[in-house]
C-alpha cells in the first residue's frame, strides 16, 4: 500500500499543490476494489471543492494504478494479479530495504519499567510492565533510535525500614528473598496497627537512610541492609534474565535523592515550592491538580523529590531526545504533580518526557489482590500456571512456548486498562494467542523446508483469491509498523500479526504449495509470511521455536 500511497501524494501535489498524509486502507469485502482512500474529503473543505469533483481529477491521473471515483468521495483502487506478485517478490527479496525506518534515527530514547524495589518479590505488574517496556523499547530501535532501557527502585524508605524491622529479630544466616518478602508484609502489618512498632520502624528509616549515604557496613541493621539489598539485586536480574528482558541502567532511589532534594531547595527560593507545617510542598491546586510534599518535616526527601531527582539524572547522563516513564494508573496524578513542578524550572525536559499508565492485572473474576497485603500474584505464578496449562497439552512447556504465550497475553491489550490474564486462553491453539502465532510460524517453517526454490518455473501463475487476500494482508505491513511505533503501541502489532496468521490459515487450508507445478511461486508467500511473522514476533520479545 506504501507505493499507492506515494502515487497518491504525488497526484495531489501535481493537480492541487496541496500537501497532504493520504490514508490507504485494505478496501472492505463489500466493495469490488482492492485498497480504498477517503483523502478527497479531507482536501475538500481547504479546496473549496466537492469530495467527489477531487476524487474524479484524481482518479483520471492515477493511470499506473487502477482508481475509480465513488460517491461521496471515495478513491477504490483496483491492481493486476501481478501488482500482488511483485508485492510479495519485494518483501520476500528486499524484506530489511522494504520494512526500513528511520523516524527516529540517532536519537537518545530512555525507557524506563519495571521498577520493583528491593526488599520485596516481583509481583504481576513488575512482570507486565517489564514486557511491554521491552516490546516499546524494541520499537524504537526498529525506528533508528538509541535505546537506554533504565529501572528505578526504592532500595532506602519505609517499605526497606518495615522489613528490616521484622528480620533484625531473627536469625538472618540464610536470608532468602522469600524470607524477605514474608518479613515486609509483617512489618508493614506492624506498622499499620502497632504505635510503638511505627515510632521504631520511622526511627530505623532514618537509620536505614544514613548507612546507606554514609555506606556504614557493621551492625545488625547494615548487615541486614546490604545483604537484603544484594540478594534483591540478584533475584532482579535472574528473573529478567529468564524472561528475555534486559536493562542498561538501575537508579536507586538513593542514587538521585540529594540531587532531587538540592534541586527542590533551589526552587524553594525561586517560589516553585513553598513552606507549609515545616514541610516542602508543590502547590498543585494552582494547576487544578492536588498538593504534594516533596520534603517533610524532618528534612527528609519523599518520593516525589526522588522523582525530580531521576529526571535530572537522566539527563545529565544521556541528554536524551525523549524519555518514556511505564508504571501503573496509581501513578497518574502523583506524576503530575511532579512533573508540573519541573516544568516550572526545566519545561524542555517535561516536553521530552512521556508517562505511560497501565491498569492492574487481574485473574479471571476480577480478584483483587495487594503486595502489602501479601496475597498477589507473583511474577513467577504467572508462568507457572503457563507452563502448567501447556502441560496439561502437551509433556513437556517449552520455554519460548511459554515466554510467548505470556507476553502476548499482556501485549495484545491496549496499554492504559486492567488486563484480564486467563491462563488458559493464552495457550489457546485456536484463539488469539500467542500459541497460536507460534504455531502458524513454525508450520510455515516445515512447509518452506519441503519446497526446492531452484526448481524450473514452467507455465504462467495464476494467482487465487486466498493468495491475493494474503499479499494484501503483507502490504499493510510496513503501515502497521509506522502506527506502532508512533502510538507506542504493541498491541497494533499483535492485532495485525494475528490477522496475518489467519490469512495465511486460509491460504493453507485451500492452495497447495510444496509439490505443486507453482511451489517456487507460492513459496514465496509462504517465506513472506515468515520472515514477517519472524520480525514481528521478537519485536514482542517473541522467539519462534524449532519446532512445536
């Protein structure tokens, strides 16, 4: 459709001298046509002009491919079988050339998830946000861009002060990061219902606080602190590792607090923050948004600080050209805040900077479920239940079965929703799943190792209607790859590589390809088909299995 498309502009500049982004679309099953425009009713109130006057001057010049003016003011194009055959030859031959992009080429893009905070077990939201980030982090260098993958924690605060409160009374010789995790829901249990148990854990904070700035290593409580922090560390690192996920950056939060608080002070005195009960705030209600603290009252910075802190941060180390922050809806007016206070002083790092929101994952039933609670789903239940739905199919789950089956459950949803994760329809063979992606791949695979592309072409090809319906689908390719990447949106690449997989079921069910006195013909839409689905895939984070 590309080469429609730039027929299209070509036509307009000539005819009209008139700029403009025309939208070509797959034409609907109703209609005898094979693409379709609606680019004269877009031109028509700047001309002055009837939709379908434009559409008639337009159609008798695009003589090199077939267009048809219809009322109101459509544009239908019609294209030869061997219009579609090249179409397929190109991607097939010149697949890297045909599917290129350089929108974003050479640009510093930082892309920051995930951030799980020491002292405490990777839940279902680490896990999604980790798969989504890498997928829009893929996208980008797709694009051109340069990507810093960076994760943001909490490795000093209450939460690390609630679990240090309950280890410091055990015995801590073989600390597990289970262990761990078990003793942050009884200190913040503590906590929440004991007065003389919250005075010690805010004393222990503070204390917590100085031995990491002054990277004091005796005593119970540093010992307890830079071993619970060593074994949180690694277990990050072992779980992103066995997901396929990688980082190029962690911020502590203890690594950004003193800028971000030097940074606030400074703007105290400029009028951006201001005094009130003897803490810092950010008046946010002048914004129509709420008031936050970005330093208590005991000279401490709280998270938001820490947040003006980061931002900084990442750019004194990567002067990046845009920066894209991932977390959950909770964070949505918090981030507000924070970030319309930066703009009061740094608007050009505001304007770089996106924050993309999710909602929660949820089981089937809508169980909801809390970290401080203990009683959510961790990060590793997830694919365990893939893993033993997959099972329940098959003997074994392969690994990349189960990778794939995960996270395109999460990535097939728009991003900015509660995700509804059924384990047992993301190992669907038949529905839209990952699974199922897979398999029409991997069969594509065997068909394309039985077919001999050396083999003497005899007689004209004729093309089927499931053979033109599938070339159709493969020139929308490059299309869905732009929108992706400019909506920040994986789940347009999952939509689009799902209903290429269907297509291409079509094709298979009714055209005979290995064998056939066509094979090297049709084998082209099979290898096309792969080398798409095969791209598409690992920029999901998506490796396709040998076999399945």
């Amino acid at each position: 459709m590309e080469d429609v498309k730039n027929r299209l502009k070509e036509v307009i500049k000539e005819s009209f001298n008139f700029d403009v982004e025309p939208e070509v679309t797959v034409a609907p099953g109703n209609v005898e046509a094979d693409f379709s425009s609606n680019v004269a009713m877009q031109m028509a109130r700047e001309l002055h002009k009837a939709p379908f006057e434009i559409a008639e001057q337009i159609a008798e010049k695009m003589s090199d491919f077939k267009a048809v003016a219809m009322r109101p003011g459509f544009l239908n194009f019609i294209s030869p079988d061997e219009y579609f055959v090249n179409i397929i030859k190109d991607y097939s031959n010149n697949f890297d050339e045909k599917i290129s992009c350089d929108k974003y080429l050479n640009e510093n893009i930082i892309c920051e998830y995930s951030d799980p905070n020491p002292f405490k077990v990777l839940h279902v939201g680490h896990l999604y946000t980790s798969v989504v980030g890498d997928s829009i982090s893929r996208l980008y260098e797709y694009a051109g861009a340069k990507v810093i993958r960076a994760n943001f924690g909490g490795d000093v605060g209450l939460h690390v002060a609630k679990t240090v409160y309950i280890l410091r009374k055990g015995n801590n010789e073989n600390l597990t990061i289970e262990k761990i995790a078990k003793a942050y829901v009884e200190g913040t249990r503590a906590y929440e219902e004991d007065e003389k148990a919250k005075k010690e854990i805010t004393e222990l904070n503070k204390e917590i606080y100085r031995i990491n700035k002054e990277n004091i290593r005796e005593g119970v409580v540093a010992e307890i602190y830079w071993r619970g922090r060593e074994l949180s560390y690694q277990y990050f690192d072992d779980f992103y590792a066995g997901i396929g996920v990688k980082f190029d950056k962690y911020y502590p939060e203890s690594s950004v607090s003193d800028l971000g608080l030097s940074k606030v002070k400074e703007q105290l005195d400029k009028g951006v923050y201001e005094m009130s009960n003897g803490a810092v705030v950010f008046n946010g209600e002048k914004f129509g948004l709420h008031t936050r603290v970005f330093i208590n009252n005991e000279g401490v910075p709280t998270y938001e600080a820490k947040d003006v802190g980061l931002i900084f941060t990442k750019w004194a180390d990567y002067h990046f050209d845009k920066s894209i922050m991932i977390t959950g809806n909770e964070q949505l007016d918090y981030m507000k805040v924070v970030l319309k206070s930066v703009e009061q002083y740094a608007p050009d790092l505001v304007e770089k900077t996106s924050h993309l929101t999710h909602g929660m994952v949820k089981l089937p039933g809508n169980v909801k479920m809390s970290s401080r609670k203990g009683n959510f789903l961790k990060a590793v239940d997830v694919l365990e239940m893939i893993s033993n739905n997959l099972a329940e199919m098959k003997d074994k789950a392969d690994k990349k079965v189960v990778l794939a089956a995960t996270k395109y459950s999460f990535l097939k949803s728009k991003l900015g929703g509660d995700i509804i994760f059924d384990p047992k329809e993301s190992v669907s063979m038949t529905g839209n799943s990952g699974v199922y992606l897979l398999y029409s791949a991997v069969r594509a695979k065997k068909i394309l190792s039985k077919i001999d592309f050396g083999k003497e072409v005899n007689g004209v090809f004729e093309m089927s209607e499931h053979e033109k319906e599938l070339a159709k689908k493969v020139a929308q390719y490059k299309d869905v790859l732009v929108e992706a990447v400019d909506g920040m949106s994986p789940h347009t690449l999952c939509n689009y590589l799902y209903s290429l997989s269907q297509e291409f079921s079509r094709f298979y069910e009714n055209v005979q390809v290995a064998g056939s006195e066509f094979e090297v013909e049709r084998g082209g839409f099979v290898k096309t088909y792969y080398k798409i689905m095969e791209h598409g895939l690992k920029l999901l984070g998506i490796e396709i299995p040998e076999e399945m």
